[in-house]
C-alpha cells in the first residue's frame, strides 16, 4: 500500500519509513519554531471567550505525543496483549485525517488527561521556556522510539485513540502529523483575526 503526495519537488511516502521520521522531524521543528517566536505574553494570552491560549494548544500537543511516544517504548508482546494486531495494515493519513476532521465536526472534544493544565501563576516568560522544553522532549522521544520500530511492525501493531479508537502505530503517526498541523492552523488563525478585530 502507497500513498504519495508532492511536496518540496519530492515525492513523498509516508508508507516509507523514513518519508515518515522526516515528516516526524519537520513537524516538530514546524511547532518548536511557530511557538517558540511568539512573545511570551502572546503565547499565554488567551484567544478568546474559551479558546485555548497558544500555550495551552502547546501543552495540548505535548499531552498527546508523550503518551504515544512512550506507548512505542513498551515491549510488542505487551501492545500485542493489551491492544491487539491487525492484518489489515494501515489506512492513509487522507483516511486518518478525513476520520479525525469529522469528530471534531461532530462535537468532540479533548478531554481527560490530553487538557491543558498551564501553570498561569508562573510569569509569561516560564510558561513560554517550560513549554518549549517539553515539546522539545516529547518531541525527540517520538522521533526516536519511531526510528526503533520497523515497517511492517508499525502496520500490524496498535495503539487506542481516544476518539478514532484502536489505530495502527503509523495511523498513530499519520494522526500526530495532522494533530500538529490543525493547532498550528487554529492559533494562527486566532492571532490573525485577532490582530485584525
């Protein structure tokens, strides 16, 4: 199975492993340094009537990725008993994405351990460093405990979501890279209207 998009005048296939860590890289670096420009004060600003703060979509994605990544640090045999295989590999991240975009058209919402919790007693600059440290953290321990799972692994083991239920390990990755990419795309749309009301 194959699914290939252009991007940069390179073909890129996120069923290829190492398509997927340089996707997983970029993101990451794409959420360090979007976040990691805003002003202290912007980042723990909130948005709105209750919109998230850009330094609770930053923790938002931090509560998200370290449970994965540690997830993928746990013996197969231990995912295999938890969560089960599956033979019937992995969907596209179009699938994966078109399955996420509408529960959250739907209504849902995060909930649980993956809310924000940001110390907002702490001065704006912490908040902003702390943050920052944690995503770099989260961050390399995905990229890393990816790097240690092999292809045909990361289409047969599974993973629960807690609203697209039980998810390949790449489905997994193909829904962080899309998870990322929509808070960027909220908190930037956030600021411009705000910049512009």
């Amino acid at each position: 199975m194959s699914n290939k998009s252009s991007k940069n005048s390179r073909i890129v296939d996120l069923f290829a492993k190492d398509d997927l860590m340089q996707a997983l890289e970029q993101s990451y670096q794409d959420v360090r340094h979007y976040f990691g420009e805003l002003d202290a004060g912007v980042f723990v600003a909130r948005l709105g009537e209750g919109v998230w703060s850009p330094a609770e979509n930053l923790d938002h994605l931090v509560r998200s990725v370290e449970p994965l990544a540690g997830a993928m640090g746990k013996p197969k045999l231990l995912l295999r008993w938890l969560f089960g295989t599956t033979t019937d590999g992995s969907r596209s991240p179009e699938e994966i994405r078109g399955l996420y975009r509408g529960e959250l058209a739907g209504g849902a919402r995060s909930r649980g351990r993956f809310q924000p919790q940001v110390d907002d007693t702490s001065p704006a600059e912490a908040i902003h460093e702390k943050l920052l440290r944690d995503w770099q953290r989260a961050g390399h321990a995905l990229i890393g405990a990816t790097g240690r799972w092999r292809d045909e692994h990361m289409d047969r083991y599974r993973l629960p979501h807690p609203l697209l239920g039980k998810l390949t390990v790449r489905e997994m990755l193909f829904f962080t890279l899309d998870h990322d990419r929509l808070h960027l795309e909220i908190v930037g749309r956030r600021l411009a209207e705000r910049a512009t009301s």
